[in-house]
C-alpha cells in the first residue's frame, strides 16, 4: 500500500464528474481502495474520493464503526424524505477550513462493494452526511459550493477562538 497525494481546492481534478468504474474488481481498482483507505487514515479523515488523490474515477472509501473502512463504487443516491440537517463540514482538499452545510438526514444508496457485490441500503446522520460529501467530489462539487452562508465559513483555530468567546461570555 502507499500514501497517495490528495489534490487541494484549486486543482481541475477536483472540479469534473468522474468517470464510472469499468471494472469494479480490477486488480488495481483493489489497491486504489486499499491506497485510499491509508491516505485517508494517515490525514485523519472519514472520507476520501478517487478525484481527491487525483483519480478521476466513481468511487470513494468511508470509515465506519469499530476503526474499519468500506468502499462504494459507482453510488447512486437518492434522498428519503423532507428532513435536512445543518453541520459542520471538513474537507482534506481544504485543509484548515470549516464551513457548515445543510444535507439530507436519510438517504438511500446503491452501488458496488470493494468485493464487487451490488449493493444497496440506507444511511442516516454522519454516514448519510459523508456519503453525499464524497459523492458531491465525484461531480466535481465542494462543500463550499454547497453553503448556504459564507459566514459559517473558516480556519478551524479562528472558529474554535470564536466558539470559546462566545462560551465564555455566555458563562
């Protein structure tokens, strides 16, 4: 396995669809899984997507419970009910910022395992939260573009100074 170079906000990588995976089981669509799955861990991140490390493919890695880490490949979302949720957003293509963004609470998903099984289900919360999180990097979309206010935007230490102000004063 190897540590791959994750594109920051800027790079074109970032800012097309991605093509569907021909071969889901492919030999080196298993080592980008597994190569992605590292590069995720070792940024500290819970998502990572193919365009993010300069791989303009449909698929994209999730930590889930218990340290462990899936895979979908060619998803398709779709949102179940009205409900939205509006939270703080990260992003390893934009380092040191914050922004909060408002998604789906429950979606459902289909598409294709690491394994190459179809799958489908339903998410809610954060899994929800990070499934359209990359998804949106599959069609060339960042959080940023998704703000309803850029005022809910920033470095992470100048939010933080912010909410220990505002604690404070509320003490």
């Amino acid at each position: 396995m190897a540590l791959l170079k994750i594109a920051r906000m800027g790079h074109p990588v970032l800012l097309g669809r991605a093509e569907e995976v021909a071969d889901p089981t492919a030999p080196e669509i298993r080592r980008l899984i597994a190569d992605m799955a590292e590069t995720m861990e070792d940024a500290g991140g819970i998502g990572l997507a193919a365009p993010q490390v300069h791989v303009p493919l449909r698929l994209f890695v999730w930590r889930t419970g218990a340290g462990g880490v899936s895979a979908l490949i060619n998803p398709e979302l779709e949102q179940v009910g009205e409900e939205t949720d509006l939270a703080w957003e990260g992003c390893l293509s934009i380092p040191g910022l914050r922004g909060a963004v408002r998604r789906a609470s429950r979606l459902r998903f289909s598409g294709i395992d690491m394994d190459g099984r179809e799958i489908e289900g339903e998410a809610a919360g954060i899994v929800a939260r990070v499934m359209q999180h990359e998804t949106d990097h599959l069609d060339g979309v960042l959080y940023p573009m998704r703000m309803e206010d850029l005022g809910q935007f920033g470095f992470v230490e100048e939010l933080a100074r912010a909410q220990a102000r505002t604690a404070k004063e509320d003490t």
